[in-house]
C-alpha cells in the first residue's frame, strides 16, 4: 500500500471514459495476490484550467472528485482484465469567465445561475483478450441531483447509461476490428 499527495496524472479506466487528469489530491493505492488485484481510492480537489493552455492554474475551481476502483487481472480468463469503479463529483456552484471574456460557468444557455451538481457513478470495464478474441469493453451508470439545470430551468434527477465495446480479432499480421 503507498500514498501519493500533489499534483498527479490519474486516468480512472482503460481508455479514461469517466476521468483522466492531472490535478491536485491524495491517492492511496497498492495490490495483493503478487499484483493480480489493484486498488486506488483518490481524492482530487480540481484546479482551474488555463482558457487557451487547458495547463492547470493556481485557482480552485470548487469541484471535488473522488474514485474508488479495484481491478482483477485474469478474471475468469488470463489475459482479460476487469475493472469495477466508483466515482463522486460534486461541483459546487460557482461563476466564471475565461480568459478569452466568455462564461464558461454556468452554462451560458436557460436560466445561467450558479448551481451544484452532485453525481455518483458506477462501472465495470474490460480490456484484454478471450483465446484470440481481443475485448475492450465499459458500462457505466450514473445518477444525482443537478440543483437547477440551465435548460430546464428547475432540479433535475440524473439517471444516464453508457456503453462501449470494441471486439477485434487478429489473423496473422491483419487485425479485424468492430467497436460500437
């Protein structure tokens, strides 16, 4: 087990659906059974972004995040590895204008008040290979509270679905490839 403080690159999945950032916050991660499971529970208290860089700046940008998630390398087959995650986000209401003079928060469409969001997501990904069937594969489910969302105009509940797979095959120096 170790602990890691500062600002740090962290990508939450195999292709970063959910979060991938460098930020500020605390991780503490390790693995067991000679590294076949892995763990991370992180928190990031996220910086403002630079308009025209995306670098991170010195400013609070009000939003925390934290993630849980626990990966299991040869999951019922060797090669496929699985993950299962939990992420919180709470954006807290605030107010800005980029360095280019344009609202960037809140949305600039609706009823444009500062408002909160707090959002949990649950997911289970997949990345590896099934005998000579290469699988990438992620569903993720979220739910929350948006306080006043801009185009509604009122609280909304947040209950959304997403899904991706990727199923390649390879036969000799040629690799056959579906995603949806």
């Amino acid at each position: 087990v170790s602990v890691r403080a500062g600002s740090q690159f962290f990508t939450s999945d195999f292709r970063g659906f959910i979060f991938s950032d460098v930020n500020r916050g605390v991780r503490v991660f390790g693995n067991r059974l000679s590294n076949q499971d892995q763990f991370n529970v992180l928190w990031f208290d996220q910086t403002e972004k630079d308009t025209n860089s995306l670098l991170n700046t010195f400013d609070d940008r009000h939003q925390n995040t934290v993630i849980l998630n626990y990966y299991r390398n040869d999951l019922i087959f060797p090669g496929y590895n699985a993950q299962f995650s939990f992420h919180y986000n709470r954006d807290k209401a605030s107010e800005r204008f980029d360095d280019n003079g344009f609202l960037a928060r809140p949305d600039p469409v609706g009823v444009f008040a500062p408002h909160r969001i707090d959002a949990y997501y649950l997911g289970w990904t997949g990345n590896g290979h099934i005998n000579r069937y290469n699988i990438h594969h992620a569903m993720y489910y979220v739910t929350g509270v948006d306080e006043l969302n801009p185009l509604a105009g009122a609280p909304q509940t947040i209950s959304a679905f997403m899904g991706a797979i990727e199923l390649s095959y390879d036969r000799d120096w040629a690799r056959f490839r579906a995603s949806y």
